[in-house]
DNA sequence: AAGCAATTTGACTATATTTGTCAAACGGAT
DNA sequence: ATCCGTTTGACAAATATAGTCAAATTGCTT
C-alpha cells in the first residue's frame, strides 16, 4: 500500500482488481453508488466504519488502511497551513508526552 | 510557551498575568464570556481567527500559539486512536511527499 | 453510430455538529 | 448577605456532513 496513494486511488485500485463494480460493494456498504464514486475521487471522505468495511470488503490490511485513512484526515486539518510541518511535529512531542505520562495507569 | 500545556491554559495564564477579566478579552473579541471561559477550560475549540486576535490581545507570539494550537487540533483527530503515532508519521511522510513535488511550482 | 452498462454530477434533503446567546448558579472576598 | 468574576446548561441559529435520486456522461461492444 503507497503512502504516497490517496485513500481513494487505493480503494479505486484494488476494487478494480478484484473485478468489482461501485454498485457491489455500495451495496456492502449500504450506501449510494454516487457516494462510493466520490469517495474513491477523494470528492468526499469515508467514515472509519466505512473504511473497516471496505477493507474486509477489498482484502486490504485493516491496520495499513486505517493509517491511511488517519494520516489523510490529519493532513486536511493542515493543508493550507504555512505551519504544518512544525504543528504536526509539536503534535508527535504532545503525543510522546501524554504516552510518557499515561504509563502509570 | 510550554507544549505541554493546553492550549487554554495557555490563553487563561496569560490573561490572569496581565490583569485582564473574560469579560474584556471576550469584548475584544466579540463573543459572550461564556465561549471565551469554556476556551479556557477546553471545553470549546477556538477558531483560527480567535486564535490570532488572542495572540494580538494577550502579546503571545502569533506563530507559536497557532502551532499549539494546530497541534492539538491534529491530537484531536487520533486521540482515540490505537494506531494514531503511526498515523502522524505517515502524515509526516506524505507532507514531505508533496512538498518535494511542489518545488517544481 | 447506436445501445448499454458503469460512473459521475449536481440538485436536493435530512441530520449532526458547531458556534453562539442568555440567564441562572456558583465561589470567594469583603 | 452582597458583589463580582466565572461557570454551567438549556436553547437557537448557522454551518457542515451524509445521504438519495435522477439525469448526464463515459466507454465499450457490436
């Protein structure tokens, strides 16, 4: 799985190569097509229990998905920030703090 | 600025430091004290803007505060989340991704 | 080129979340 | 007991998100 893939081009991709069509696994999902059609484009995003299903649905790593789909979202929250390099680091120094201080549970 | 603070501890030290009640700062920014006091608490998420005029009312540094501010926005993605440390990464990983392709502009 | 299946688009609706107001309650100092 | 700053919670308005549906478009295949 690409990092450097969209989470759309990835569920695109393997959906593609597995022979199914929007309507198949739309209907998994218990969605519209239409909506299916504009998450693989990255018109719209997924819901975490959306991205679970298709990863059952797809054969992919639940795992791998999952922090593409993460990683993606996380990405949204900064992309027109000059800034985001520098919050997303002070983010993983909070993260590695909180982890530190949690340990004692 | 300590990262390890939040966000709001950070705007309601500053304030007390500087003799201002919500009150005056929340006229400043035209809200009721009440948002400007669940700010403070965490209780409610400032908006960009907020953040910025916070700095400017407050004298904390415009950049700093909208790193941590940034950063705990970016925390709140993942905060639930297992697999979120391997998810910051990736977002790292793509953010350099796309920077590297973007000097061609 | 026509026909057909799959996908895309866009208008629309419903629902959830966010952002705010307001008034009442709380807490500490005098 | 009153005053003043802060907190709380119920409520309303505005915005964002998720979805349906039908029509338009794309891409085969004949």
């Amino acid at each position: 799985m690409d990092i450097n893939k969209t989470t759309g081009e990835i569920l695109r991709e393997k959906r593609e190569e597995k022979g199914l069509l929007l309507r198949h696994v739309s209907a998994k999902l218990d969605i519209d097509t239409a909506i299916l059609s504009k998450i693989e484009r990255s018109e719209r995003k997924a819901s975490k229990e959306q991205i679970l299903k298709l990863a059952e649905i797809l054969d992919l790593n639940k795992d791998d998905l999952l922090i593409q789909y993460l990683s993606e979202k996380i990405l949204y929250e900064i992309k027109d920030e000059e800034l985001g390099s520098k919050a997303l680091k002070a983010a993983e120094r909070k993260i590695r703090y909180i982890k530190k201080n949690n340990s004692k549970d």
